[in-house]
C-alpha cells in the first residue's frame, strides 16, 4: 500500500513540476521576446542600417515599427478583452438587479389588476341590483339601473314611511341598489351603494355570494346583448350588395320567348350571317363549327393566335346572338388565387367584396340561355393559380357539385340563391379565355390545355354581303338536347375509330404519348357535333389530335422530335390518306421547321 501511495506522490509531483516548468517557460518567453530582447534588437538594426541607401533606409525603419507595432497591439487588445469583461460582468449583475425589479414591479400591476377588477364588480352588483348592507345608515336608496340622474325613493326603516319621490311608478321598474342615505344626504346621478351622511361617505359591504351572482348576472346580460346585436347585424347587413342587386333585377323577370326548335347547323349559318350583318364580324364557318363543338365536349374554350383576329369578338358576338350578353374579364399579371376572381369576405365591414366574375357566375343561375364568361388575356398571370378551384369543380361528375364556398355560414339577409354560404356553378355557363403567346405572357400549361378546348384563329375571314339576321334564343337545355342528338346521330364509325387506336399505338410506341381518358371523352363529345354544324368526321379528328395530342411535342426533346416527325408524317399518311388530317400535318412540319 506505501509502494501505492508513492508511485502517486512520484507521478503527481512530476506533472506538477512539468506544469510550473511550461508555465515559468512561457513567461520567460514571453519576457525574452517583448521586453529583454529588445536590446537584441536594437543591436541588429544598428549593424545594419548604417551601410543602406537612402530608400532602403526607409522601408527599414517601417519595418521596424510594424515590429513594434505587432506586440503594442497584442497588448493592447489582451487589456480591452479584461476590460470588456468586468464591463459584461459588472452589466449583468445590473440586468439581474433590473429583472428582479422589472418582476416587482410586474407583480404590483397584477395586484393593481385585481383591485380594478373587485371595484368593477362591485359596481356591476350595484347597478344590477345586488343586495348592499351599509352599517350606520337609517334610510335605503331605491334608484333605477338605467343610468345617472335616475329618480329616488327613500324609505325610511324606522317607521316603514315611504317617500313620494320613492314612489315605484316614478322609477320605472328600477331596481333597488340598496345604498344608504343618512339625514342631510344626497344621492345625484345615480350614485348607488354609498352612504352619504352630512355630506361624507360610508363604506359598504357586499357579500361574497351576492357579489358572485351580480357578476354572473352581468355576463348573462353582456352575451345576450352581444347576441343580439349579432342577431340584428345579420338581420340588417347586405353582406352582398351586387347579388342583392340581381335578386332585385330578377324579381320581376319576364321569360324571354326562345326557338327550341332550331338544329346545329342552322344554329351556327345563322350565328355567322348575324355577326356579319349586325355587327360586322366576319368568321370562317370551320372556326364556328370548332367553337360550337368545343362548348360540347368542354365548358372551357381557349381561343389563341395572334393579336387583331377577332379571338375576344367571337364569345361576344357569339352571346349578343344569343340575347345574353357575355361578362369579359380583363385578368390582370396581379392574379395569384381564386379570390381575384371571386373576391373575399371582409371580417372589418362585415361584406364580402364582389367581382363581376361573381356576379356573372351568381346571374347565370337564374337565366335559362347559355352564360359565357369571356377571361380576356386569361395568360396574363398563371391560369393553374387563379382558375386552379374552378378547374377542379368542373370535372366533378356530379352538377350538383359544382358549388364555391363563400362564406362559412348562412346570414337571413343573404342572396336568394346562394345555398348555404356556397354558390353554385350551374351547367349553363361557359368560360371563354383569349391568349396570345408573347414575351409578356405565361406558357399554358397541360394541366389547363387538357381541361380546354383550344382553338386557333390566326387570319381573320374576308367580309361579305348578306340580309340581316335576327337573334336566335335558346334554352341551355335545348343545346344540350341539339348535343345529344348530334352524338347519336353522328357516332363516330368504326373504321375511324380503329385507325385513331392505331395511331394512338404508334404514338405510344414512338413517342411516349397517349390519348388520356379525358382527351377521349371529349373526343367523342366534339366531332358528331362538329359534324353536325356541317363538318366531317375526319376533319373533327385531325383537329383533336393537332390541338390535344401533337401539341404535347413542344415539351419534348428537341432532337428526339426532329429525328421522329418524319416517321410519324409518313406513317399518318400510310394510315388516314395523303389528302387527309392536313392539320395534324402542317403542324408536326411547323414543328419540324421550328427546330
């Protein structure tokens, strides 16, 4: 155990004295380099500085006071880094004498809450009439909780006395405050549960248990104020004005006399001879027949093409043909999300701040015609943004769930048509955008472009002569019906449906793409009434897979494509005839040109 004892003492001893040697080095180093050895120093730069020029002289004597210079600022930045600390000492025992008064101090506020808050209900126990038990005092104070300056009784306990100014008719109902007035005291303005004697103040007690229910009593009486007076804004407050105004426009609404009795073709020669004579507006009958069928197989139309065509004339004419004039919406680069086009609910003034997009959508539910909603420059700003809910309601199967919430609940006062807070998007309305692809514009992409029919309207049509042609009025359930009966009609033959699978094989093979689901649906909504306004079959097609197959190809690898069309172009060609799908055609060569 002492052999133990001294293997310790010998290895300590020795680390100790390792310790102190490094110690005492570091300090004789230190002294060696800034103190002792500047004679050294000195003694080097004299053996030196005699035998140089003039120039080398001075870039000498900078050397030697860059070398003074680096231990004076060693030092210098060791004292401010001490001094810097017994200042943050010195600030933090002076921020902990600060909290601790801060807390104090803190705590004194709450005490001071809590007085206000005994005074406050003793004054609502007085003005409910809470009992009062004054000591000291003869008379009690009968005074009405209405307010200052209300009428007093007194009576008198002693001899059961009432006072004529204690008379209840002359109160009102008024409850007893039961405050106490000594002889020679007045009561004024309603200055309930004092004693007043001579002229002086008593004090009054209140039990804990009248003060409780006094309390309660106030906080029944503040809710069912509150509820009334939210019961009354309901009752009274417009939160829509301009729905309210097409309630109030519809109220005395006359049913137009329609032509149910109209078929697709003559449907559209009308609408082109009407825009011709009555408005000056000149269409190719392919451009109507494509418009026509795209309200067919989609409720939203995108015209595209250059500027000056007629792509936002088209749903206007189109809707002054149909004596329901079309809502155009200017969409501003601004629109980030559904609330720039359906607007938002103001908490601050209780009304919801409506657009003409809403008033639209809001009108079309009482009109039995076609509604079209014209989104002028829909490219502007992001369609995947701010038509992103519309987009999704739409391709509900189930009308009836086509609504837009609003509002979280239902007011008295709300529009006639609105079914909870929620506003539906009835099955007569279209939407129509204008784009034109420019530098100032957003790609669109194939989210929007497979919900849409897409038509392109790059030359304008040359103007003829022809009689005026009056309006046409039909009920949205009569298109719908021209629909139908185009689709049965007009099927789409077999032999063109096996050559579009055949194509639609290629397609996937070569090039990765498909015809979606979507894509066929509309497919088979769009040519028999594309036929119907006087197309034909194939010419629907070829129109179909250009604008919603082929487009796909822009998104593609350049190279990829160019090496391909070509095969494609022949083997359409092979399939369909050299004098047919000349659309498809000529777009796969523009695209093969482009790249």
């Amino acid at each position: 155990m002492s052999d133990l004892l001294k293997l310790a003492y010998d290895l300590i001893a020795k680390v100790v004295y390792n310790v102190v040697s490094w110690l005492l080095g570091f300090v004789k180093g230190f002294i060696q380099v800034f103190i002792t050895g500047w004679a050294d120093y000195s003694t080097i730069f004299k053996m030196y500085f005699p035998y140089f020029t003039f120039p080398v002289k001075i870039l000498a004597i900078l050397l030697a006071l860059i070398l003074i210079a680096i231990p004076v600022l060693c030092i210098v930045i060791l004292i401010r880094r001490i001094v810097l600390h017994v200042q943050l000492k010195a600030v933090d025992e002076d921020n902990t004498v600060l909290y601790k008064e801060i807390g104090r101090l803190n705590r004194q506020v709450l005490d001071l809450m809590d007085e206000k808050a005994k005074i406050l209900n003793m004054k609502v126990n007085t003005v409910n009439g809470g009992p009062v038990v004054v000591e000291g005092s003869e008379n009690t104070v009968s005074d009405m909780s209405s307010g200052y300056g209300a009428p007093v009784g007194v009576q008198n306990i002693s001899t059961g006395i009432i006072d004529p100014l204690a008379d209840p008719t002359a109160v009102g109902g008024g409850m007893v405050a039961g405050g106490m007035v000594g002889a020679g005291g007045a009561v004024g303005g309603g200055m309930v549960g004092g004693v007043v004697g001579s002229g002086s103040i008593g004090e009054a007690n209140i039990g804990e248990d009248a003060l409780s229910a006094a309390t309660a009593a106030a906080v029944s009486a503040v809710t069912a104020a509150r509820q009334q007076s939210e019961e009354m804004e309901r009752n009274t407050v417009d939160r829509f004005p301009k729905l309210s105004v097409v309630d109030a426009k519809y109220a005395d609404y006359e049913r137009p006399e329609f032509d149910n009795t109209i078929d697709l073709q003559h449907f559209t020669e009308n609408f082109r001879l009407f825009a011709a004579s009555q408005m000056k507006l000149y269409y190719t009958p392919e451009i109507l027949r494509r418009f026509v069928a795209g309200m067919a197989a989609s409720k939203l139309l995108i015209l595209e093409g250059i500027s000056g065509t007629g792509k936002t004339s088209l749903p206007y004419s189109f809707t002054r043909y149909l004596n329901n004039p079309a809502t155009i919406i200017s969409v501003q680069p601004s629109y980030r999300d559904r609330t720039e086009l359906i607007g938002y609910f103001n908490e601050f003034s209780k009304r919801f701040n409506e657009t003409e997009f809403l008033r639209a959508l809001y009108e079309a539910n009482y009109r039995e015609d076609p509604s079209i909603v014209v989104l002028d420059e829909m490219n502007l700003a992001r369609i995947e943004y701010y038509f992103a809910e519309m987009l999704s309601v739409l391709e509900l199967p189930d009308k009836n769930e086509w609504l837009l919430d609003l509002v979280p609940t239902a007011w008295p006062g709300d529009p006639v048509k609105l079914v909870s807070g929620k506003i539906r998007v009835p099955s007569t309305i279209w939407f129509v955008g204008t784009a034109n692809n420019d530098d100032s514009t957003f790609t669109i992409t194939d989210k929007v472009y497979d919900r849409a029919i897409p038509i392109e309207i790059n030359e304008r049509a040359e103007a003829f002569e022809c009689e005026l042609q009056p309006r046409c009025c039909v009920t949205c359930e009569h298109l719908e019906e021209m629909f139908a009966k185009a689709k049965e009609d007009n099927p789409i033959t077999d032999s063109t449906l096996a050559k579009m699978l055949k194509l639609d094989s290629y397609l996937q093979t070569r090039f990765k793409l498909a015809f979606g689901n979507r894509i066929m649906k509309q497919m088979y909504d769009f040519i028999p009434v594309y036929v119907a306004c006087g197309g034909t079959e194939i010419d629907g097609l070829d129109y179909i897979v250009a604008r919603k197959v082929l487009k796909k190809f822009e998104s593609m690898n350049v190279s990829f494509v160019r090496d391909e069309i070509k095969g494609l172009l022949q083997y359409m060609e092979k399939t369909f005839g050299k004098n047919n799908m000349q659309d498809s055609r000529s777009y796969l060569e523009r695209i093969q040109n482009l790249y």
